[in-house]
C-alpha cells in the first residue's frame, strides 16, 4: 500500500491524477499510517465529512469490505488493500466515535 500524506493525495485528486473514489478510498487506508486526527487536519471539510458517513458502519468482516482492484494487481495486494480498507474504516470509525476528540 501507498504510504502518501493525505494533502498530496487531496493534490493529486485537485489534478486530475486519482479519481473522487480513489481519493476517498486513499484517506480511508491512510489511517493505518497516519492518525486519522492528523489527516482530519489536513484535507477538505466536505471529504472529512463523507468519510465520517462511510465509516459510520464499518463492515464487520474483511470478506464484505469493498473489493479494491486496478489491472496490474494481483490476487495478493488486491486482499492487502481491501484488508487495508477495512482496518482503516475501523481507525476512522473509533475517531468518529472517541467521546474526547476536538471537533
């Protein structure tokens, strides 16, 4: 998985690089490597908000996470990022849910 800070990933989506879907999928994973507090920081209000929807109810299991795959992936990274996908929506969800965070 690629370790890139959340603002250059909100960069590439502003141009044109990545699309809307790979951005939001992007931070989600980004929480494995860096606090979701910090990230929270550093992107859009209105991103920071579907994020907070999406992991509102996290999936229970790995198997029912979304799949993520590009063609040059094989059967291996394509697990490691839905893997990555669901252990990131469970960070944002205890974000989201942690009663002493600054909002």
């Amino acid at each position: 998985m690629l370790r890139t800070h959340p603002r250059s990933l909100v960069r590439q989506y502003e141009r044109g690089d990545i699309t809307l879907m790979e951005l939001r999928t992007r931070l989600v994973q980004a929480a494995n490597h860096c606090p979701p507090d910090v990230i929270a920081a550093a992107i859009p209000a209105e991103e920071l908000a579907v994020i907070q929807q999406e992991v509102a109810s996290p999936p229970a299991t790995v198997e029912v996470s979304p799949r993520i795959f590009a063609m040059e992936m094989s059967e291996k990274e394509m697990e490691e990022q839905r893997q990555a996908y669901y252990d990131g929506t469970w960070r944002w969800h205890r974000y989201f849910n942690n009663p002493n965070r600054k909002r």
